[in-house]
C-alpha cells in the first residue's frame, strides 16, 4: 500500500494555480477541421515515403572538390625537357583565368600534369571550356609526337567505391586479367554511376615482335624500317563511295593482320640476291605477356583486382545493385567475383548500427516513461509521431538536395531527441485537470526552434567544404524539430481527453509488457533518485539565496576552470572516421626495379598476415611504390597504436620505408606537410632537407620526416652529334625511336583477335638491352641504306636527371611532411612559424601545405561562426523578450553545462570536434527551453519585488519549485536515456554519433544539477546578487587602496 502511494504521489507535483491558457489559432482551426488536418498529414507522409526512396545514399556528404587537369603526354622525353616545352606553357596560358587558388603540376618522363584548383564557387563546365580554349591557343606550338592535351576533373581524394577480385579454378592469372580487360571492365563501365574502372595485377596479353640487332644489320634492317613496315601491313580504311545507278555503295580497303603468320611473312625489303627478307627473318613472333607495372594481392595470393569509382551524384545503392547483377550474370562454371571492399555495405551496416542504437534507445525510452508516468500507451504515441516526423523530413531533405549520409543520419538521431523534447514538454507541462487543447509552452518552444536554425545558419558562410559536410545536418535538425512543433499544436492535442492521452482500444505488445513488468522494481529507484534530485536542488537554491558570495564565487571559478581546459584541450576541425583498417605506404628509392619492389612488398605481406588480430591484407604494386592496406578485426579499438606496432614488425626493410597512415591524418593534423618553393632543384633539395631537420626538432612528438619526393636518379644519356647526323641524313628522331624501341619497346600497331585489339609490341631481344655495353653495339641505317654505330652520330654518358618536377603557382618546390603524434593544432602552429624565420637565399620561401593551410582555415571560420551564433543567439532572445537586458539572464544558465562538457571529454581524451559543438548547441538549446519555462512559471513570484526577495522562501515557491524539479529531472532523464546507447555505439562512421551522444548526455547532467540553481537564483535574488557583488567589490577596491597606502608608507 505503501509503495503504491509512493508512486502515485511521484507522478506529478500541484502547482499554483494559474489563468486558463488559450488554444493557438492553429490548434483551434485543427479542432474544427479535424477530417481535413487528417487527409493533410497523411498526404504529407505519403509524399514522404515517395521523398524517401528517391534521396540518394553515400557514406560521408559529396564535397565536390573544384580542380581540374590538363594531361599530356610525350614518351620519351624527360621530366626536364617536358616541364619546358609543355608543363610552362600550358600553366602561362591557364593562369590568366579568373577564379584560380593554386596551381600545380608534376612533369615526369614522357608526362606532364597541370592541376588547376578553383576557388569553391567555380562552375567547373565553364571553366572546363575556358581552359580548353586556352590549352588549344599553345598547344599548336607543341611537338608533332605530343598527344593531344586532355582535361579531366581532378579530386585528389577520390577512393574506389568499389574492388572486385575475380577468381577462377580452371583460368591462370594471366587469363584472368585478359577476361578482364576485354570484357568485364567494358560491361562495368556501362552501368549508370561509375565513372572509372581500373583493371590491376596480371599482365595484358600482347603480342611481341622480339628483334634480333645481328640479323637485322645483316639484312640491312632497321627499327624505323620494321616499324613502317608493321604500320603500313595492319591497314583498314574506307577511301570513299561509287556510285551504282542510283545507290552509293561504300568502298573499303581491309588488310589487317589476324593472324601471327601474317606478321611473320610481312615483307621488309629485298637483299642483294633479290630475294624478299621478312619479319621471321630478324625477329621472333609470339603471343606474350606485358612486363610487370602492377601486382595486386589478397591475403599474398596474387589476384586481378578491379578497382571501381563511383560519380559523386550517384545513389551508391543503386550502383551497388546494378553492379551486384551484372556480375552476376557475367559469372559462369569458370569464372565468378568476390566484392573485396562494398561501400554501400559500409554504409549499411553503419546505418544499421545506428538504427540499432537509435531503437534500442527508444525502447529504454519507452520502458523508462512508462515506469515515470505510470501509463505506456503515450510513449506508442510519441513512436507514432517520430514516424510521421521523419517521412515529413524527407520531404525537406529531397527538395534541398540532401542525402542520407552518416552525417544526416547522426541529425536524424539528433532531430528524434529533439522531438522527444517537445513531445514530453507536451506531456509534462500541459495540465489534464484543464483539459488544455494547446501545449502551454509553444512560444518558448517556437523560439527555441529559431535559436537552433539560427546558430546553424552561419554555416551558410562557412567553407564550401563545411558546409557540404555540417549544412546538411544543420538542414535536417531544425527542420525535423520544426515538424515536431506543428505536430504538437496540431495533431498531439487531439489526443487530448480528461485523463490524459487517449489512443482508442489500444493494445501493447506482449513483448512490451513483460519489460515492463520486468522493471517494475526499477521504478522504486527511478522515484528514489528524483526525490533526491528535488530535495538538493531547492536545498542548493535555499543555500545560494542565503550565501551569495560562496554561490559567485563558485560561478566564476567553475567559469574559469572551464576556460582553462578550453585552452588545454585539443582542438580538431575534423571528425575522425573511425575505420578498422590502416594504409601502409612503402616508398623505395629512386630507380628500384619493380620486381624488387615486389619482393619486398610481398615479405611485408607475410610478415603481417601473421598477427591475430589482423582479419584481411590487400596490396597494390606499382612502379616507385606499393600500398599495402591492413584491415583488423572488430575487437581493436585503437587501430592508431597498433600502426606503431605494425611498423616495428615490418622491420627493417632498407633501403625502402614503411609508414602506416589512417584515411584522414592529414586533416586530423598527424600529417603535416611543408613545400619549399625556389628555382634550383639542387638548392630546393638542400633547403628542404635542413629544413625537415629543423622542423623534427622543433617537434618532439615527430614519428617520422617524409620527403614528398624521389631524389635524382642515374641517366644514361644519348648526346647527338648534329653535324654528323645530318651529313649522313640521320634525324634525331630517327636516332631517339631506335633507342626507345630497342630498350623499352613500343606498340607499333593493333591486331585483330576474336573482335579485340591487341598490342603489336616491338623490342629488341633480352639478349641486346639488358647492359649498357648494349647500347654500343646498336647501328643505324643511313639515308643511303649503310648502317653505321650508333657512336659515330651519338656519345654516351652518365648523369643524373629528377625523376619528377613539381611546381606551385608556376614554381619549383619539393615538400616534406611529418608523422605527429598526439599533439593539437594549438601546439603545432606556434612551433612551425618558426621554420619562416630560417634565413634562406633570394626568391626562395617556406609555406605550409595546402592541408594545414585548410586547417588554419577551417579555425577561422569556425571561430566566426561561432562569434556570428552568439550574435543570433542573443538577438533571437532579445526579440521574444523585447529586452536588451533580459537574454543576459537567460544566457546565464549556459556557462555551467558547457564547460562540464569540456571538462570531462578533456579527461576521457575527447578532442573538441564540431561534432562536439554541435552537441553544445543542442545543450545550449536544450538549458535556454528550461530558462524559459522556469521564467514563466516563477514570474508570479518575481512580480512580488524587493519585499518578497529579503523574506524567507514562500511555502507556494516552494512547491513550485519541487513540480519543475520533477518534471525537468523526467524531461532530461527520458532524453539522456534515449541517448545512453549511442554514446556505445561503434563501427565505420560511428565516431561522429558516439562523440555527440556523450557530449549531450554530459550537458543533459550539467542542466539537470545547475540550470534551476543558477536561474532562479539569479532571477528571483537579483538585487541580493547586486548588493553582494557591489559589497565584494568595494571590499576589494579598500583592500587594494589600504596596501597602496602601505606600500607608499613603505617607500618614504
């Protein structure tokens, strides 16, 4: 009997009686139009469902970044003589367009790359056209065998979407590759959404024409010979039409080659005797396979691996599921396909991750109110509403162009709490014994809505790249917090009977009721904790109005205290993406041939693939460099750690280097990169090494120095002597194909093979090209027929020449970055500033990378949005209140929660994210309702003056404050509930959700234990406060003008 009574005196406290409330207008025409407001929603939900299924899905929001490149190729030719002749000119021509930030560019061998970065607003069509236009203006004057210049959309960040490994028991690697090639990538790149494919690992089928040097001087053969013959033998035309009576009839000229007998008996030129001497005669010829560029393996099995990227406007899904059935019906008895890496499965999962929190949260929420209010079928009710609150949203998020990413879901969670807020504050401050048609705090409600939309709305101003990522979920928030509004003034108080809400014969799962009734004893200790809670909070009020210096005291020191681990704490502008898995980079030397680059990736591979913990170890081999990407099982929780560990294992590995990287150190400031710009590369090198030096030095976190570049490599250089070249009618370029094709080899020409083409490649024979005493013993024909060595129109020499050039704004430059470990940007910044101080020759500079330079940006503009959110918070206060002084007192209550916050993520090593001040906006949101409702309801109190504020606490403020207590102690204890398992959820994407959901179960804590102290104490003792702080201050301006006198009696 006694436990009953408890709960039922626990439901809720009496309050003064106060004047009847009238409905809104909106509420009343709801009443009269009850049929229509019916039909409204439920159109609105059906457009919803639409709306739902036609937003796109992705797993980070697309920003698009604003670059493009110009690509040109010349093989051949070294990185000097292109950065001259094509890598100058196009960046001279292109720099005259408006809108231009940076420029870059690397010139390699037989290569030139111009980036071109626009500023964020660029139309990149338009300037896709202007740069073109200014391309073709230089281009004319370029040499006749360059290619002609192609402009792509460039995005540095760009990651397949997609790796597909095909495997086979009955075809080898090398078929694999072939299928591949011919046919799978083909029907790949059909499918709407992807805009590349990259084939790896195996080697293309060509067919080679291997040359033997001795029958070919013997015969009076040479390369340039060879390949015109090979050239003019494979040809297919269609010269023209005839006409026959009155119809055209088309003519064409076939005579490719579709058989390697064809090519072996091509004729070349007659011998002495008359007779013919053919390709057979001075080469072999044979199906091969092309010299390894690139391997690729899984778990150190050598696979085919197809890498797919997906177009930024693309639904990943739907590309997900196309390309899911067209390698469905590719597969056969010989040939299927593993989908190594999903991103749509990525984001599936994560979205059911957070599906699951979010639920699961809902059903502690569920529980836990039907255990507070003592009825559950509200809390089904409130279920019902999120529902239609959410297809409602999708409206808005289609029609803005939103997609549901792992950020906006993280806003969709966040929207739900919010509506929680409204849909309880529905419950709680309504009074039944009324029968109020209207919630009794739509204003401060509505208001709090615009203090939300209007602190996100800066963001509008913010970095394109901000806002890509954080408008979206601005958008989403305020707009599912706006649709919870209308729901509550229109729809909820529908619901509204004589005792309480009423939803028909309504029946609770089964399921639901044994929980329930399961955690019933529950409800003792949820009771037992809010009487605790009222009985310290109006004790705590009781002891500030009587000590009003202990309570400033304490104000002003936690105030303080929180701004000191303010300064203290880390600060990241970006979100650290939580991925179990870890990029190695294994950098090798200049000139290191590609099977030792190999060999030593493959060692790696298997020193790795030993460890526990380690579920999958995929590689990508290259020429210069391998990526080695290390995926863990879900029971690693500090992948970062590990790095190191992985790095100790690999060993020593000279002369190459191994560092292991996350997906987005660089933003997260544990790679920072540094160019030196000047114009010797020799003297660019030196600086940059000393510079990287110093730079280690200056940080004592540094892990490891990264030169972003190769040193020179050796040269075998082929001087052409023109007076004797041209006296025995030898061109350069006569001399340039015989070495080129007689080292590396070239395509001559295709050949036709069941409706493909295949490469005709033509090489001298391994037996002429391996050493440098080879390149002696070539000749050349001369323009009479007579060959003569290659030495007498040619010298040979040693040298060393870049590998690639690189340029900033039309600059040489060379960078470096450094590993850092655990260290903020606050730390990093004042150290590296010294490295500008360095004394350095004329024309030559240190600038901080593009990365650190965005950082630094970012930092600004986070610094004026939030400036700017201030400026809209207390505007939007002082327009509701009509008062310049009134948002002061509100703002009041902010200090206290806020800075808990930064206390405590300080102490769980939390870094200041904007995710975490996302999470502060809602508090401050959240802390500003409650000082409304408080202000409101005390203002009987408050109007009594000066004479009730010097008496003894009235017995009627007394209770008033014991029901707010209470209703405020269900309101935040229900929505931190519904937030508890989020702050445990983990996974891909998760980091963002987890970070929010414990920064507003810290700040629903804060307001709880401060908000009621702080604001009533505040509002209804301000003249006690004032009298407190003006005694304090005269007390110190006598304290410090007594040991003034003292110290000048001192003096004299």
């Amino acid at each position: 009997m006694a436990k009953n009574k408890k709960k039922n005196d626990l439901r809720e406290y009496k309050t003064v009686p106060e004047p009847d409330r009238e409905p809104s207008v909106l509420t009343l025409w709801v009443e009269k139009h009850k049929t229509g407001t019916a039909m409204i929603f439920l159109s609105l939900i059906l457009l919803g469902i639409i709306s739902f299924r036609f937003i796109p899905i992705s797993l980070f929001p697309e920003a698009p970044y604003p670059g493009l490149t110009v690509e040109t190729e010349y093989f051949g030719v070294g990185p000097e003589k292109i950065e001259e002749i094509i890598t100058k000119p196009i960046e001279e021509s292109v720099s005259t367009l408006g809108g231009i930030e940076h420029l870059f560019s690397v010139s390699e061998e037989g290569k030139s790359k111009v980036h071109i970065q626009f500023d964020q607003n660029a139309d990149l069509e338009i300037k896709s056209l202007e740069i073109r236009d200014k391309v073709e203006q230089v281009s004319y004057k370029f040499p006749r065998e360059t290619q002609k210049p192609v402009v792509l959309q460039y995005d540095p960040t760009q990651k397949p979407s997609f790796i597909i490994v095909p495997k086979s028991a009955s075809l080898n690697i090398m078929e694999i590759r072939e299928i591949s090639d011919r046919e799978i990538k083909k029907i790949i790149e059909g499918i709407p959404g992807v805009s590349e494919v990259v084939v790896a690992g195996g080697k293309p089928r060509e067919i080679l024409v291997s040359c033997d040097s001795q029958k070919m001087l013997g015969y009076g053969v040479d390369m340039n010979l060879l390949l015109s013959a090979l050239q003019e033998g494979n040809y297919n035309e269609n010269p023209g039409e005839v006409t026959e009576g009155n119809v055209q009839i088309p003519v064409y000229v076939k005579g490719r080659m579709r058989s390697l007998k064809e090519i072996e008996s091509l004729s070349l030129r007659k011998d002495n005797s008359g007779k013919l001497v053919r390709v057979e005669d001075v080469a072999k010829v044979s199906f091969s396979y092309r010299e390894e560029h690139s391997a690729a393996r899984v778990n150190g099995e050598n696979t085919v691996s197809i890498y797919v990227y997906r177009a930024g406007t693309a639904n990943l899904l739907a590309v997900s599921d196309e390309l899911k059935q067209e390698l469905k019906k590719a597969e056969n008895e010989n040939l299927n396909f593993e989908m190594l890496y999903d991103q749509a499965e990525t984001v599936t999962t994560a979205i059911r991750n957070f599906f699951f929190a979010s639920s699961l949260g809902f059903l502690l929420f569920v529980i836990a109110a039907s255990l507070i209010f003592q009825e559950f079928k509200s809390s089904w009710l409130f279920a019902f509403f999120l529902v239609c609150q959410f297809f409602i949203g999708s409206i808005l998020m289609y029609f803005l162009k939103i997609d549901y990413n792992l950020v906006t879901i993280v806003g969709l969670i966040l929207g739900c709490g919010c509506c929680l807020c409204v849909f309880i504050s529905n419950r709680l401050f309504s009074d039944p014994e009324k029968n109020e048609k209207s919630i009794a705090i739509t204003g401060e409600i509505f208001t709090t809505i615009l203090l939300v939309s209007g602190v996100f709305l800066p963001i509008l101003f913010a970095t394109k790249e901000l806002k890509s990522v954080y408008g979206g979920l601005g958008f989403v928030l305020s707009g599912n917090f706006f649709v919870s509004f209308l729901i509550s003034i229109t729809i909820l108080p529908s619901f509204r009977g004589e005792s309480g809400f009423k939803i028909g014969n309504f029946s609770v799962p089964k399921v639901l009721k044994t929980l329930i009734s399961k955690a019933d004893p529950l409800s003792f200790y949820v009771h037992r904790m809010k009487d605790d809670f009222i009985r310290r909070t109006l004790s705590l009020v009781f002891y500030a109005k009587e000590n009003p210096r202990i309570f400033l005291s304490f104000y002003i020191l936690f105030i303080l205290i929180g701004i000191y681990f303010y300064l203290i704490s880390k600060h990241e502008f970006i979100n650290k993406v939580e991925e179990k898995q870890l990029i190695g980079n294994v950098e090798f030397p200049s000139g290191t041939s590609f099977a030792r680059i190999n060999n030593t990736t493959e060692r790696i591979e298997k020193n790795l693939s030993e460890l526990y913990n380690i579920k999958e170890v995929n590689s990508r081999v290259e020429n210069g460099k391998s990526t080695i990407v290390v995926k863990f099982n879900e029971s690693v929780s500090d992948v970062d750690e590990i790095g190191k560990e992985l790095e100790e294992i690999v060993g020593d590995i000279k002369p190459a280097f191994i560092y292991f990287s996350g997906s987005n150190d660089e933003a997260l400031l544990k790679e920072v990169t540094i160019d030196v710009i000047g114009d010797d590369l020799n003297t660019i090198d030196r600086i940059t090494r000393e510079v990287s030096s110093t730079a280690q030095g200056l940080l004592p976190n540094v892990r490891h120095v990264l030169l972003r570049y190769k040193p020179p490599r050796e040269e075998v250089r082929v001087a052409i002597d023109k007076e004797k070249s041209e006296s025995l009618g030898i061109s350069s370029q006569d001399i340039g194909r015989l070495v080129r094709y007689g080292i590396q080899g070239g395509v001559a020409t295709k050949f036709i093979e069941e409706d493909r083409e295949v490469d005709v490649r033509i090489r001298y024979d391994s037996n002429f090209r391996d050493q440098f005493s080879d390149l002696k013993d070539y000749k050349i024909s001369t323009e009479d027929g007579k060959s003569v060595p290659l030495l007498e129109v040619a010298s040979l020499t040693r040298g060393t020449t870049p590998v690639r050039i690189y340029r900033k704004n039309k600059r040489r430059v060379l960078s470096f970055s450094l590993r850092i470990a655990d260290m903020s940007l606050t730390e990093i910044i004042p150290k590296l500033e010294k490295l500008k101080q360095i004394e350095l020759p004329k024309q030559y500079r240190i600038e901080f990378g593009d990365s650190l330079k965005k950082v630094l940006e970012h930092q600004k503009k986070m610094n004026f949005i939030l400036s700017f959110a201030a400026l809209i918070l207390f505007m939007i206060l002082a327009s509701y209140l009509e008062s310049l002084k009134g948002p002061f007192l509100l703002l009041s209550v902010l200090p206290l929660p806020l800075f808990l916050i930064i206390i405590f993520v300080y102490f769980i090593d939390i870094p200041l994210t904007i995710p975490v001040y996302i999470g502060m906006i809602i508090i401050s949101a959240f802390a500003i309702l409650e000082a409304f409702i408080l202000r409101k309801e005390l203002a009987p109190w408050k109007d009594r003056g000066e004479k009730f504020e010097s008496g003894t606490m009235p017995y009627d403020l007394t209770e008033k404050i014991k029901s707010l207590s209470a209703k405020f102690f269900q309101l935040w204890f229900l929505i931190a509930l519904f937030y508890l398992p989020s702050a445990f959820s983990f996974g891909t994407g998760s980091a963002m959700l987890k970070t929010v959901s414990i920064t507003l179960i810290l700040g629903l804590v804060g307001i709880c234990f401060f908000t009621p102290i702080v604001f009533i104490t505040l509002y209804l003792y301000p003249i006690t406060i004032a009298n407190t702080v003006i005694r304090t201050y005269r007390h110190g301006m006598d304290w410090t003008n007594f040991r003034i006198k003292e110290l000048r009696r001192k003096i004299r």
